[in-house]
C-alpha cells in the first residue's frame, strides 16, 4: 500500500508549490465517462420513493450512506454503503463513496429526491492528488454531479453545499448512528423510531428486480461452493485448512459479486458445533464433516444466505448421514409451513417438532416430544439453539428493526424471501449421546421466497440430500 502523504494522515496540509501545483494540473488528456446509462434498478427505487414519501408528507427525510471505518491507523475497510441508502438511490458496487446523503425534500405534492455526494476531483483541482482519502490518484474516479445525475435519475449536489439545506432546521427524520456528523446537524424527532421501522419494513416485500437478484447470488453461491468441494484436498493438506475453504469461497464472491454477504463459516469438525464460528483457523481431517455457511453479496448488494455440511472424505458415516437426515426432515418441515397466511413463527415450530421427535427416539430427551415442544420445557433446544429462519435480502439479516408485528409475530406474505435453517449440534463433552455422534455439527440452510401456492426454494440446484451430495463431490473430484 502506497504511504499517504508524510506531513498528514489524509491530506497533504502543507501547500505545494505554484511550480508543483501547475505542473500537476497540465498535461492530461479528457477523461469524461461515456456510454453512462440509467441503473437497471432506477424505476424500481421510484416506486419505492413514493411509498417512503407517501408514508411521511411534508416531512424532510434524511439517509446517510455512511462513512470510512478504520481498520488499522490509517487504512479504511472497504466502504459498503448503509443498507437504506442504497435501496432508495440505486447506488451499487464499486460506484458507491463514503459520506453521500440521500434526501427526500418535501415540495408541496410529495418529495424531491436528492443526493449529495463528493464529486469527481478532476485534475483542475488539487484535491485529485493531495487528498489521500478521497483524491482520484489516490481512490479512483468518481462520478462528476451529471454523470451521478443519469446514472441514478435523481438530482445530485456536492456534499458542500449539503448545509445550506440542513440550516434552515425544518422538521426533519435521519436514520442515526450511521454518520456522527449528521446526527448533531438534525434535531431528535419523535417519528424517528417509526422512521427506522419503516425503511426496514417495506424491504419484507420484494419486487422482482429483487428476487432475480437473490436468485443470482444464490447461483453464484452455488459455484463457490462447488469451489470449496475442489480445494477440500488442499484444505486436507494444508494446516488451518479451514482458510483454504474461506478463501476459495471469497474469489467467487469477490469474482460474480461485491463480496461475501456476511463473514464465512468455515467449521470443520467439532468447530461446527460453535454457531457462529468464524476463526476458520481448524484444520480439515477427512473422515469429520465441514459446515459452511457463506453467501456471494451482488453488485447490488443483495445477498444469499446458504450452509451446507459436507463429509470431508466424501462419504457420510452411518452416525453423520442419522443425524443429517434428522436436520434434513426438520427442513422439509420448514418448507412445507412456509406459506401466504401462516405465521412467520410457524416454520420455527414445524422444524422443532420433527427435531424434538426425532431426539426424543435416539433416547436422549429426558420428557416427551410434545412435553419438549412447551416453551417453558424445551429440552430439545440443548441441540438447536437458533431459530430456522430469517428475513433475508440487502442484510443477511434483513428487515430486523421492523416491527414484531410485522415479522417476528407476523403473517408470510407472497414475496418475501427468508431462509429455512435448522441444526443440530451435539458437543464433543456431551455424555447424553454416544461417542459416535459427539462432536458433530449440522446445519442445512436454503432461501426461498414466498409464492401463492407456498415457497420456491432459489438455491435448489445445490444438493440437500446426503446421497445427492456425495454423488455431487464425487463429480466434482474427477
């Protein structure tokens, strides 16, 4: 990584020479962007923009895309901008920059949308090589305020200017907590919770630029998982081999998308029965099980959600392939309650029961299913901790400050896309079960959006069931 300039962190606060100053301004050939064309998804943001607006008239609203985050003293993680934002203007990939704020400006019959952003630094300024944060020869090329303008087919302004607009102090919402700067400009509003809600709400329902999205991360889910059962034997081979598995899958994500949806699991071994295992730092023995939850994030930021468990050696042992079976019932289950009309609640309780059943006949359950199955008993929840499904969409976790009542205690409506996630896991010191079956973790997780007539599982293509599995690795290890 090249060293910012010596004399700042960010900005070379020393000015440079007029000698220096008009040498770097001379000498470049034009450098307009051709060819630049509306996003596909712009009418798709219209209509969301009139729901938004409908929702809160005369009321100025304010959406930050975020800011640079740290890492380490002066290198940023890659920036990613805030779910809304990106859902409102159409923004995607690479052609998003830190510090833009998307507004709805109330004008009499509705909203003005507009966006300001840091525009291109062109090599009339000085800022395209002096500031190393934001500067062209330091970051890259952005758009100038009219190519953002037919791009997103929304009026732009510089961020400069973005005071003259918040001085006047009428009555405004921001979502907070995503640019430290932009809360204290605005004054705390009482509709701000229900403006939270609100934004992550109407994503419950997805249009169809949204679903053939999903359905494109899930199918280039697919391909890296196919990735990782090609790189097993380095995974083998190699010490910590779990990374080998992260990082096939991460050149397919960063390869057909943005980037990984959420950080990759890669647990080998015992290590799958830690939910949220994300060291990766195991090695990979043949003979042990692998779970896998990983998702490719698009361009446009909408994300699959998928974990499979594969046999290492490429068979399942009896004692696997009984516990797989098991979480693999309990998934049917879930597809099976997924329907417009019932409760969000109801695919949880559909995969428990076959789970708690299912416990309760290798003998290890100390009440029956059905006692289990009460809240306040639960004893089958020892092996299955999390809930099976979730909202899924621009966050992995999509939807999550919407209200209970419209998620969590709500009804499944036609497109919606959620996942069907049930597991199994029993530690390597829990003496209820035998040796045979300790230590194993096991998580089957698809996507599926809502139709009339029940679900269409999107990542259907990659295998389920264990004989499926083992017929597909064996394909793929020719």
């Amino acid at each position: 990584m090249a060293e910012l300039p010596a004399t700042h962190k960010r900005t070379h606060d020393v000015a440079p020479s007029t000698v220096f100053a008009d040498f770097m301004k001379s000498g470049w050939a034009p450098s307009p962007l051709t060819g630049i064309t509306a996003a596909e998804v712009a009418p798709w943001c219209v209509a969301r923009r009139n729901a938004l607006s409908a929702a809160f008239p005369g009321i100025r609203l304010v959406i930050p895309a975020g800011t640079l985050k740290a890492r380490n003293a002066d290198c940023d993680y890659r920036f990613r901008p805030q779910t809304a934002f990106a859902y409102y203007t159409g923004v995607q990939g690479d052609e998003a920059t830190p510090d833009a704020v998307f507004i709805m400006e109330p004008n009499g019959v509705g909203h003005q949308p507009l966006l300001y952003i840091h525009p291109r630094s062109s090599r009339e300024t000085d800022a395209f090589y002096r500031d190393a944060r934001y500067g062209e020869l330091w970051v890259g090329r952005r758009f100038t305020l009219d190519e953002a303008q037919v791009r997103y087919e929304i009026q732009t302004h510089t961020l400069d200017s973005l005071d003259d607009l918040l001085n006047d102090k009428k009555e405004s919402l921001v979502l907070r907590t995503h640019d430290a700067s932009l809360d204290l400009k605005i004054d705390t509003h009482q509709r701000e919770e229900e403006f939270t809600a609100f934004v992550s709400a109407q994503r419950l329902i997805k249009d169809e630029y949204e679903i053939s999205e999903m359905q494109a991360a899930c199918d280039s889910t697919e391909r890296g998982f196919a990735d990782i059962v090609r790189a097993l034997p380095a995974a083998v081979s190699t010490p910590r081999g779990e990374r080998v598995v992260e990082a096939a899958f991460f050149g397919r994500a960063r390869i057909e998308g943005n980037d990984v949806g959420y950080t990759t699991i890669s647990a080998a071994g015992s290590h799958a029965c830690v939910l949220h295992w994300i060291n990766n730092d195991g090695d990979v023995r043949p003979g042990e099980l692998i779970l896998i939850d990983a998702g490719v994030e698009m361009d446009s930021y909408y994300t699959a959600d998928i974990t499979r468990t594969l046999p290492i050696n490429g068979k399942f042992s009896p004692a696997q392939r009984s516990l797989y079976m098991l979480v693999y019932e309990a998934q049917l289950a879930g597809f099976a309650a997924v329907k417009p009309g019932a409760k969000f609640s109801d695919i949880n309780r559909a995969s428990q029961e076959v789970l708690a059943r299912g416990l309760a006949d290798m003998g290890v359950l100390t009440v029956s299913a059905e006692e289990s199955m009460q809240p306040e008993v639960s004893l089958h929840r020892r092996w299955t901790l999390h809930g099976v499904s979730h909202m899924l969409g621009m966050d992995v976790h999509d939807c999550a400050q919407a209200r209970k009542d419209q998620y969590i205690e709500g009804i499944i409506e036609v497109g919606q896309v959620l996942t069907v996630e049930p597991g199994l896991y029993i530690q390597s010191d829990d003496e209820l079960f035998a040796p045979e079956f300790r230590g194993i973790g096991i998580r089957i997780e698809d996507d599926v959006v809502v139709t009339e007539d029940g679900c269409r599982v999107l990542s259907q293509s990659l295998p389920r069931h264990p004989d499926d599995i083992e017929a597909w690795m064996a394909h793929l290890s020719r």
